[in-house]
C-alpha cells in the first residue's frame, strides 16, 4: 500500500495547484479528467502487474485487464477529481482489492496533507502527520448524535432527495464536498456517517475495508454489499446505520 501511494503521489501532487489542462468525460454534463488521474493509473497499474501478474486490474480510467482472476485490483487514481481541479486537498488516490468479490484490502492515499488510511484482514491504519495509529470509529448509536456527511444533496434525484433531506434535519450536523475523505473519516471516528448516491466500484471498493475494519458498516442504501457500487452508505456503528437506513431505504 505504501509503494502504491508513492507512486501514485509522484503523478499527482506535482501537476496539484498547478492549473493544468482538464478534459470533459461527458457530452451532456461535465465529469472531468486530468493528465495526473491517467498518469497516476498507470503508475499503479505497472506497479500491480510487477508485483501479482496473475492478477486483474479495474481501474476508472484504463478499464479492465485479466478480468477473470479471482483477485481484482480496483483503482480511482484521484477520487475527487472536481477537488483536486479546485485546488482543495480533499481528493484522495482510492486502491482496493477483492478477492472472490469480496473487498479483502484497501487504501486512500491523500499525499498532499501526507496521509495514508489502509486495512487488510489485520485491521484498518493512519500514517501521517498525526502519527501511526489503529482506526477505530466512534460509537454514536443515535441520528440525533451524529455528524453526516455528502458529496452535494444534489446528487439525490426526486424522491431520493427527500428521503435524505429528512434524514439530515435528523442528524446533529451535517457537512458537504469530501467525496473519498468524508468516508476515512467514517473509520478515523471523526465523522459517523457518510451517504453517496450513485458510486461506481472505484469509488468505494477500497474504503469498504477501511471502515469495517475500524468497526463500521458499508452497505447499499437496501443493506446489500457495496462492492458492486450503487447508492451507498457506510456509517460508524450497526446501530446507526440501521437508522439511517430507514430514512435513506423508504
């Protein structure tokens, strides 16, 4: 983990600030990529093959390889994107890896403030400027105790929308525009819930053993497995995300 946030790193936080070219993913809307989200992905893909060669790589921006091995490294080489073009050091490099479909390791990097969260089977882990620490999430049970946070209520469609917005006026306090870091803080106990509709694997693989490790849960809106994406919500104890589940399922 530690290899492939530095070499992601050495693609990133040059070009972070640095005003570069942005290309638009979409014809209707815009959903931007830069030359340190391609150039990062093939510093890890190259990594990854060096290292498991048998094994398969799903990453945002190069697609899919040896898609059949029961091993699977899923790859956001800058979750955050829309952060990172902004200049806000809230964008984070997302690598996780499934084993049979279940989502068995992972790490977000955020080089920038020198971070590192990761987990495998042994537990979840904090590198950084705060030291080397265990994760643990906290133990708020009740909505009304809790801090949640979003990418934007804006990506809640129709009846989506009301669903969460009922659910934030249950909630203490309530914070938006994280993306990947609002998840690790889930796991670092500074945060309790985080809900995002809409996620690709990409997105979420790698965090799902970060926060279950430290403690919490990751589930679709509907409690099924998350590794596949969708609307998901991850939260820092069984009994809160029972709760917010309520809201968010209907």
């Amino acid at each position: 983990m530690r290899k492939l946030a530095a070499a992601a790193a050495a693609q990133t936080l040059p070009r972070f600030r640095q005003q570069g070219l942005v290309s638009n993913k979409l014809s209707a809307g815009f959903d931007p990529v830069t030359e340190a989200d391609r150039e990062a992905e093939q510093a890890i893909r190259a990594l990854i093959r060096s290292e498991f060669p048998g094994h398969g790589i799903l990453g945002e921006e190069h697609g899919i390889e040896n898609g059949d091995s029961d091993h699977l490294w899923v790859i956001d080489p800058i979750d955050g994107t829309r952060a990172f073009i902004s200049g806000l050091p809230v964008w984070g490099t997302l690598v996780g890896l499934t084993v049979g479909g279940d989502a068995v390791a992972g790490m977000m990097s955020q080089p920038f403030t020198g971070e590192l969260y990761f987990a495998d089977s042994g537990g979840a882990f904090y590198e950084g400027p705060d030291g080397c620490r265990r994760l643990a999430t906290r133990k708020t049970t009740r909505l009304a105790d809790a801090t949640l946070t979003t990418t934007t209520p804006a990506l809640f469609k129709s009846e989506g929308r009301t669903r969460y917005d009922r659910l934030e006026q249950a909630v203490r306090l309530a914070r938006y525009g994280a993306d990947c870091y609002a998840f690790a803080m889930v796991a670092a106990g500074n945060v309790d819930i985080a809900v995002d509709p809409g996620l690709q694997p990409y997105d979420i693989v790698a965090l799902i053993p970060i926060i279950e490790q430290a403690g919490g849960v990751v589930t679709t809106f509907d409690g099924r497995p998350a590794e596949a994406g969708g609307d998901i919500l991850a939260a820092a104890t069984p009994e809160l995300h029972e709760a917010a589940m309520a809201y968010l399922a209907g």
